[in-house]
C-alpha cells in the first residue's frame, strides 16, 4: 500500500468513527417519557398596572429512568380554551430518575384576559372551569422537555350564587 492509499484508508476510518459516534451521541439524547406537570398552587403577588401576577406552583412528575437536569422553565396557561396567563423562572435544578419535585414560576394574567373570564362569570357560566397548562424546561445542551397538562375544576359555590 503506497503513502495515498494509506492516507485515504486512515481518512476514511476516521469519517466511519466520527459518524459512528455521533450517532451514539445522538441516541443518547433521545427523550423518555415527557414529564408530567400538575398544577399544586396558587398564590397571589404583587402586580403592576392593569395586570395580575401570580405565582404558579408545578409538581413535575418524571417517569423515567433518568433524570431530568433544567436550567429555566417556561409555562402559559389556559382556561376555559382562552389564553390566561403566561411566565417564565431561571429556576435551575434535577427532577430524579422516578421522582418529583415542585417548581414556583411566576406568570403574568394581562387585564383583558382577567376581564374575560370575571364577564364569563357575571353572564351565569357556571360551568367547571378547564384548564391547559403547556411549557417546557430547558435543559442543557439544547435538551429542552416540552409538557402539556389540563384539567378542570368547579367554583366554590358562594362564588356562584349571587349576593343577596
């Protein structure tokens, strides 16, 4: 085998071990099961303006046998097939293989969108209230997890009947 040949046959060995393992890589990435997200709480903060602000409990539920590193979470909710509320946290941490935690996110509801849900209320709605809660939690290395969760709920009734 001549200087060519040999430059040409390491050449391509190189390219097949590349190839190989950065399709190994790859395959390593690959997501499990999404997460499961519930929303746990609720509590009120102070806001600015016209707008509400929240502070949005999630529990992350992971199903699977790795766990799962975020660097920052992003979540927007629904209620009621309309857009609601919207925030984001730099929040940093690990849901274990099989495990959980809960995560806190602030999240923003614009006037207009607090206005149409108080309007469906005062016009008799007294239907369970659906919710979709939707977002994802970056991970690293472009490794973000998108969840989608919903639900519904009913009003407690002295929020239903009118004041006499």
């Amino acid at each position: 085998m001549n200087n060519l040949q040999r430059t040409i046959h390491s050449r391509r060995n190189w390219l097949v071990l590349a190839l190989a393992s950065s399709l190994s890589a790859c395959a390593s990435l690959a997501p499990g099961d999404p997460p499961r997200v519930d929303v746990v709480g609720v509590e009120p903060l102070a806001g600015q303006g016209m707008e509400v602000r929240l502070l949005v409990k999630l529990r992350v539920i992971n199903p699977n046998d790795s766990a799962i590193e975020y660097d920052g979470v992003f979540v927007e909710m629904d209620v009621r097939g309309k857009s609601f509320a919207s925030g984001v946290s730099n929040a940093r941490g690990t849901v274990p293989r099989f495990g959980e935690t809960v995560l806190t996110v602030p999240v923003t509801v614009p006037a207009l969108a607090m206005l149409r849900q108080a309007l469906g209320m005062a016009q008799g709605d007294r239907s369970p209230v659906s919710y979709v809660v939707s977002g994802k939690l970056s991970g690293p290395q472009w490794r973000s997890l998108r969840f989608r969760s919903s639900g519904e709920f009913r009003l407690p009734e002295p929020l239903l009947t009118p004041a006499r």
